[in-house]
C-alpha cells in the first residue's frame, strides 16, 4: 500500500512503484511483483512474475537504489515481451526513478 503513494515509472513491459524505507535507509533494495486477472490466467500471470523476478535479480544490484523498496507490476504486453525489450524496459524505469529516489532522501535544511 505504501508503494502506490510512492514514485512511479511506467513503460510498456512494467510499472515499477518505489518508496524510500525511512528506518532502513542503509539496507538493501527490496522487491515485490504482482500481476493483476487482467493479465490472464494463473499461468500467464506466473510467467510475467517469473520473468519480473529474474530481470530484477539482474538490474536491482546495478540501478537500485539502497534502502528502496520496489513494486513491479505486469502490464499486459509483460509476459509475451521480448526478453531483451522487457529488461530494457525495467532498466529504463530504475534509471528514471533513481534520482527521484535519491532527491526524495536529502535532508531538510535546518
């Protein structure tokens, strides 16, 4: 619930949500997936979870920002998309999200 207050970045493949954890602002980037019926069946909103998963076990650790928990949300194009396309479309949103992200944690002047 608190990611849908967050930021967020849509492209064609994803939606990502991001929320900064303000008493773990040092600790690892978190992520969670979901896919909604509209995708399709338990198989097909599997499958785009399964292929949200591993794209952000490879792009988290390099465009993640520490202390951040993420949503990733299947959109209908997610689960047929090419590989290469999806995992551009994923790095293409982290990359936009992380300054915000950043400028979001900056303290406030005293």
């Amino acid at each position: 619930m608190r990611a849908r207050d967050g930021l967020r970045a849509a492209r064609p493949g994803v939606v990502i949500q991001a929320v900064v954890r303000p008493d773990d602002p040092d600790g690892p980037a978190r992520a969670g997936f979901t896919a909604t019926k509209k995708i399709g069946g338990a198989v097909v909103r599997n499958r785009a979870k399964r292929r949200m998963r591993e794209a952000a076990r490879l792009l988290l650790p390099l465009h993640g920002v520490a202390g951040t928990d993420y949503v990733f949300i299947a959109r209908a194009d997610t689960p047929a998309r090419a590989w290469t396309a999806l995992l551009d479309d994923m790095e293409s949103a982290l990359l936009s999200l992380a300054p915000r992200v950043r400028a979001g944690r900056t303290p406030d002047p005293a």
